[in-house]
C-alpha cells in the first residue's frame, strides 16, 4: 500500500510489477494473477487469496496472529513457482 496510513499488518497485498505483467491491460493481469491463484489452490498451498473485486490485480495474504511467520516463509518460494510456471507458459503459447 503506497499510503502508510492505510496500510495494514494482518493483510499483506502484493502488486505484481515485472514489466512482462505490468504492461498488461488490467483484464489480462486479472487474469494472470488467477491463474497463479488457481495454480496454488490445486497445490494445495493457499485458498482465498486473489486481491478483492474492487482492488487492483494482485494477491492479499493474511498474516494475521492466527499465521505462523514460517507458514509465509513456506508461500514464498510456491508464489515464485507459479508466477514462473505462468510466465513460461505465456511465452511457450506466443
């Protein structure tokens, strides 16, 4: 969140801004980051965590007191993953 008075600690957003998804129309990042969501849901390893409706595409985690910091520790290396399988996919279909 670019306004520190609005940030929050118990729900962490992420905003992707490589280039190669940044560039897109808001529909295809939309689209982008459901697929990484999707991808991760049949996984296994996070549910419910594409931004809200009304936010920009990106990903909202909760990090709340009910979640072990080595839970989001765990995450990062899947969100890398998928974000990865994603990107290969879109420039084997270009």
């Amino acid at each position: 969140c670019a306004d520190k008075a609005t940030r929050s600690n118990t729900g962490v957003t992420f905003k992707i801004t490589d280039p190669r998804v940044a560039r897109l129309e808001t529909a295809d990042q939309e689209a982008f980051v459901k697929k990484l969501v999707t991808m991760l849901e049949k996984e296994g390893v996070a549910y419910d965590f594409n931004s809200y409706r009304d936010a920009p595409p990106g990903l909202r985690i909760w990090v709340g007191s009910t979640v072990e910091p080595s839970d989001v520790e765990k995450l990062l290396p899947w969100l890398d993953w998928a974000f990865q399988t994603e990107i290969a996919a879109r420039a084997d279909a270009a």
